[in-house]
C-alpha cells in the first residue's frame, strides 16, 4: 500500500484502475477497504484513489478533535502530494461531510461530488445517536465491537438481518479484518460528526453534485437529503426505496449503478444546471 506525507501526517491509500481520479473518502471508523463492493465496477471507468482518513487504517493517528473542515483540507493537501490536481469526489456519510468542505473550500480539485448517506449539519437526533456510540467505546474490548453491535444495526435493514444472515456474517468478519482503529481515533472521529456543519458551504458548492440517501436510513434519513439537494443548485437526489444508511453494501449492484450512471455522465460535463430527484426500488 503506498503512503505519503500531507500536511505532516502519513496518509495511507490505495490506487486502482485506469481513466480519470476518481477520489473515494470512507466512513466513521473505516478505511479505504470500504469501498471493495464498488471497484470492480468503478476501476472499469476511474482511477480509483481510496484513502485513509486521519485516525483510520494505517494512516497517522493524531490527538483529536477532528473536524469535518479540517479534514477538507487534509484530503486537498494529499491529492496535491499524490499529483492529483483534480478529481471525482464521492464520500459515504462523515466522508460525505468531508467532501461538502472540500468542494466548497478547495472547488478546483474536485470535478463532480457524489454525497452518499449525508447530512448537513448535526441535529438532535443524529447527536443522540453519536453519543450512544460514544459512550460503547469506552466501554466495549474494541471500536470493531461498537461497529459490529451498534453501528451496523442501523445502518442495515432488518430485512438484511433476518434473510441474509450470512452476509451479516461476512461484513462482521470484514470489519474484524481491518487495521484496529485506537477509541481516541474513533472518538476523535466522532467529535467531528458531532461539530460538523456545512449549511453555509453548501451554498459555495459549485460542480455537477449527486445526492443518494436509502429511505429507510434512520442516521441520515431523507431529512437531510432533501434539504441538501435544495441548496446545492443543480444537484441531483436519488432515493433507494429499498435500503438504509449501508446502501453501497447492503444493495451494492443497485448502489453502483446508480452511482456510475451519474459519474459517467461527468466525461463531457457541462455547465449547464440540472436539477431531478429519483426513487429506486
């Protein structure tokens, strides 16, 4: 895996096919590696960069707090080191918000952004949510467990649960194969969830942007996307009738297509607006 130094941190990350950046930013906890259910069908078309953030993988991990922002910056300065002078931005949830700053706070590395599971700026219920998580790490033998126990049962269906046991099974399996994540990381994390707030930037987000959110997501539920779409001029929103907040696992064929279908249609982009919203079963 090659490594490179930005901002004074060691940032590890993984690069895959051919044709244009396409920069992929993960969740809360993971590394780079979640992204294995969707490279099959994006290398076909990008180069795929896959990073891990700040205080995942086998990046640096430095003292918290981490912000939302700060991590724009951090993304910026390693696709500078790599030699990335723009790119395809798609980021799940706290990548997501990650990649919300970086458009609006660096507009020339980042061609198109795709916003999966996001939100906009912390509320109530999303808070309540995180300090749930919270208070389990300091109490649970790893963050693997909090992931497995916690974070998993909503961020999939219970359909999933019940007729997919398996897989369950599989992405239990999964998480415990990945580099251990320290609980200060995974609260540093955490308190960037907590801080984040791009309501503002939102409205400095200038590229072609797409929105996709599960409508059974109980994180990130529609509340958010609706309200995203309706301050990033021209974006697009699809909903997946289907799914929660793991979409890109739990559907991966349905997450991908659409997906693709969005960054495909980047290649010969114009600046003409477009505005839609689209449900998938």
């Amino acid at each position: 895996m090659p490594q490179i130094t930005a901002d004074g941190l060691t940032i590890n990350y993984d690069v895959q096919g051919e044709g244009p950046p396409l920069l992929l930013i993960p969740y809360l906890s993971a590394d780079h590696a979640c992204y294995a259910f969707q490279l099959p069908s994006y290398t076909e078309h990008f180069s795929c960069i896959a990073l891990d953030l700040p205080g995942t993988g086998e990046s640096d991990k430095p003292p918290g707090p981490y912000s939302t922002a700060v991590y724009a910056d951090q993304v910026a300065s390693f696709l500078g080191a790599i030699g990335v002078e723009q790119a395809h931005v798609a980021g799940v949830s706290l990548g997501a918000a990650v990649g919300m700053h970086l458009a609006a706070r660096h507009p020339r590395r980042v061609r198109s952004l795709s916003l999966h599971s996001a939100w906009d700026a912390s509320d109530r219920y999303l808070t309540t949510i995180l300090e749930l998580w919270r208070t389990l790490a300091r109490t649970r033998p790893s963050v693997a467990d909090v992931v497995i126990e916690a974070i998993f049962p909503l961020c999939f269906t219970p359909e999933m649960y019940v007729s997919r046991p398996d897989f369950v099974d599989t992405l239990e399996e999964f998480v415990r194969s990945r580099p251990v994540q320290p609980p200060d990381a995974f609260l540093a994390q955490t308190d960037a969830a907590l801080a984040h707030d791009a309501v503002t930037a939102l409205g400095d987000i200038r590229v072609s942007t797409l929105i996709t959110v599960g409508a059974h997501d109980l994180i990130c539920s529609p509340r958010f996307a609706e309200r995203i779409h309706s301050r990033i001029g021209g974006s697009e929103l699809v909903v997946f009738e289907h799914l929660s907040h793991g979409a890109l696992h739990e559907d991966p064929e349905t997450f991908n297509r659409a997906t693709l279908h969005f960054l495909l249609g980047q290649k010969d982009f114009t600046a003409t607006a477009r505005s839609s919203s689209t449900s998938m079963g």
